[in-house]
C-alpha cells in the first residue's frame, strides 16, 4: 500500500473515534461524573504522548532549538486561533454542561464549534502523517493516544450540543467531517513534509505538539476537573501512565 495512503488510514481511524463518542454522547445520558473521569484519561493519554512521542521525538531529529520553537509556535497560533472562535460562541465546544451557546443566543456558534473542532483535530494528524516518512512506520502510541483522547472529546461535546438544542443531523455530519478531514490532514502532513530536513521535521512535529498541549489545558482539563470527583487527578495520572507504558512496550 502506498505510504500516502497508509497515512490517511490512520488519521481516518484515529479521526473516527470522535464519531463513537459522538454517539455514546448523544445516545445516552452519561452522567457528567463519568464523562469527566473519561475526559481526565484521555488528557493523560495525550499529555504522554505528547511528552514521550512528539517533543521526544523533535529533540531526537532537530535539537533543542527547532523543538522549542515548534512548541513556542504551535502554542501561540492555537491560542490566537482560540480566542477567535471564542468571541464566536467557540469558547466551549468540548463542554458537555449548557455551556455551550445555542444558535438563538449567538448567532454563528456553530459554525465557529465547527471551525474549532477542526483546529482541535488536525495537528494531531498532521502528526501520524508526518510519522510514516522516509519508510517509517506509524507511531502505534500516538494514533493510539489520539484515538482514546477522541472518544471522551466527542462523547463530551455531542452532549453538550445537544444540550444546546442541535440537531443530530449537525452533530454527525460535523464528526463525520472532522474524521474525514483527519484522514485528509494525515496524507498532507505524508506528502508535503516529504523529503524536508531533519530540523523541518522536528519543528513540525513540535508545532503539533505545542498546539496538542494547548488544547488539552484549554478545552479538555475544564471538562475534566469542573464537575470533578475526587479520584479525577488519579484517573489522569493512569491514562498518562498507560500511553507511556505502550510507548516502552
């Protein structure tokens, strides 16, 4: 199979959890305890890969400069990016409360949603393309940790929309297109980074990682920790632990 393709399957599967999520979310009536003790585990899966994977794996290829510059960067445009889309109604998207605005209280909120999910999803599928360069092979953690880190995100934020009084038929439609456009960013990332310099490489790869991180402290630990029991802490500490054993297995 050719390796370009490869790299959209993965960011295709890894993109389709949202879509499991999404239908537990909606479905049923999970009880907030529990969608913020899976929320907490799957910022712990991303908070590992992301320290053992990524920032690791930047430092290998480019040193320390073009990692933290990367990070710095992808940091930096994820949150002026954010703050956009929260004038918007964005603010939050991955909440599964009635925090999130209905299109009759702000106008546009689900556009913006949308637009946010996306720029939720697509550093971390730049990233599995990006892994398969050179005749590598994927990174089994990171789709892995993306993949469980997508089942609490979508499960949280269908809940929340339907909280808001959106229709199902937005709500799949928009993690339809979010895990098609994952498979999408996955193949870019194989393509275009083809034959770029170790220290191109690493700063991309910590640029997803620096956008991953924010992410995770700006959307995911809120729903984790708002309605939070007390073994909440634990259960991130377990997810975190679990990726980085996979990492070493």
């Amino acid at each position: 199979m050719p390796e370009w393709l490869q790299a959209g399957g993965w960011g295709l599967l890894a993109g389709s959890a949202l879509l499991v999520g999404a239908a537990v979310g909606w479905f049923a009536r999970v009880p907030q305890r529990v969608i913020a003790s899976i929320m907490a585990f799957g910022a712990g899966v991303l908070l590992s890969a992301v320290s053992f994977e990524l920032i690791a794996e930047a430092h290998a290829q480019g040193g320390l400069l073009p990692t933290a510059l990367g990070a710095g960067g992808g940091a930096l445009v994820y949150t002026l990016a954010n703050l956009a889309l929260a004038r918007h109604g964005a603010r939050h998207r991955k909440r599964s409360g009635d925090q999130q605005p209905s299109e009759g209280e702000q106008p546009g909120s689900g556009s913006a949603i949308a637009v946010g999910a996306l720029l939720d999803g697509v550093p971390e599928s730049v990233v599995i393309g990006a892994s398969l360069l050179g005749g590598g092979t994927v990174s089994m953690v990171t789709v892995a940790a993306v993949f469980l880190s997508n089942v609490p995100e979508g499960l949280s934020s269908a809940a929340g929309m339907r909280q808001a009084g959106r229709s199902r038929r937005y709500v799949f439609l928009l993690w339809v297109g979010i895990a098609l456009i994952s498979g999408v960013a996955a193949l870019l990332g194989n393509t275009l980074l083809g034959g770029a310099p170790p220290e191109v490489l690493a700063g991309i790869t910590a640029l997803a990682a620096g956008a991953i991180l924010a992410m995770i402290t700006d959307t995911m630990v809120p729903e984790a920790f708002e309605n939070a029991h007390l073994l909440v802490g634990l259960i991130t500490v377990a997810g975190f632990l679990t990726a980085f054993a996979l990492s070493h297995a």
